[in-house]
C-alpha cells in the first residue's frame, strides 16, 4: 500500500471541478460499489456519477456548495467532501457536511479526518458554525466523526436503503464551531 506522503486539499471552482470530473467520476463509483452510502445503490452507473457532478458544479457555480478535492503529492483526486450551505434566512449560520469519500485503495491514512478538519475550516471562513452530516449507522464512518469531535444526536430507523434492499437506520450528527476568530 503506497504512503501518501503529500496531501493537498482545494476547495474546487465550478470549472476546477468539471475538469475534474473523470477523477470525481472515479471517486464515487468507487465509492458507492464499495459500499458507502452516498446516496446511491451500486453499481453506480457512469451517467449517474457524471449527472451528480455536474449538478454540484451548479451548485457550486451558485455558491450553495462548497467542494473540496483531496489531492495525492502527484495530483490525483483521493478523495472530497462537500458542504452545503443552507441560504434560508434562519440558517445562513448552518451547513451540512456531505459525501465524504474516499478512494478505497487510499483509505486508512487519514485523508477521511483531513477532509472533515477541512470542511471545519471553510465553513468557519464562511461563518458557518452549526454543522450536520448522517451516515449508515454502525458504518466504519462513524468511528471517524466521533474522532474529530462530532456528537451523535441520535438515529431514524429505516431511512435509507441498501444494496441488498433492506431499511437501514441513519445517525445523525452535529459540530458546533467556535466563529472565526474565537467571537461568539
């Protein structure tokens, strides 16, 4: 197993990430037919993987989304994770950790904690300071969103299904962030 050595983690343009998009393409295939519950079931068709990319190019393009690409000392795309920013008026101080991939050949070396400590750090710069993710609960992922700091709020039963067709329980997680700065 190659040590990455270099780690590089950009948040990507709109136009970044559609010349991106074959690596990000890659990411989430990979992603999903290993099992990560992203929101699709595998396999993971190619069109569905590039649709997904562009929406969040236009989201991105909007400025709803934030997207970041973890990069390996030769630049190629290892992992991402996106943040949405809520735009409704009540919740311009809230976003939503999304999609936190890895590629599974690069898994277990830190790159998973490097992209959340980077969604911490974007979402400081844009005043976010209320942060929310889910995954499959029981999945390795949780082990991560504990470590760096996330509480469980709790799980809803049956909320997204599997590979193999069954309901699977969500947990819920939260981060409250100190403002950028240290001001509350």
């Amino acid at each position: 197993m190659p040590v990455i050595v270099t780690l590089r983690i950009d948040a990507l343009t709109a136009a970044e990430a559609a010349a991106a998009r074959p690596p990000l393409v890659a990411l989430l295939r990979d992603s999903v037919d290993g099992g990560a519950s992203v929101g699709f079931l595998p396999p993971l068709d190619a069109a569905e993987a590039e649709a997904h990319w562009r929406s969040v190019e236009a989201a991105v393009a909007d400025g709803t989304r934030v997207l970041l690409a973890a990069r390996d000392g030769d630049g190629s795309i290892v992992g991402s994770a996106q943040l949405a920013l809520e735009t409704r008026p009540n919740g311009r101080h809230r976003a939503e950790v999304m999609k936190v991939m890895v590629l599974g050949a690069a898994r277990r070396r830190g790159i998973g904690r490097a992209l959340m400590d980077a969604c911490e750090r974007e979402a400081r710069r844009r005043s976010r300071t209320t942060l929310v993710l889910d995954t499959r609960a029981g999945d390795p992922s949780e082990r991560l969103y504990v470590a760096a700091g996330w509480t469980r709020a709790g799980a809803i039963p049956r909320y997204a299904q599997s590979a193999g067709g069954a309901l699977d329980a969500s947990a819920f997680y939260y981060r409250l962030l100190e403002p950028e700065g240290g001001q509350a």
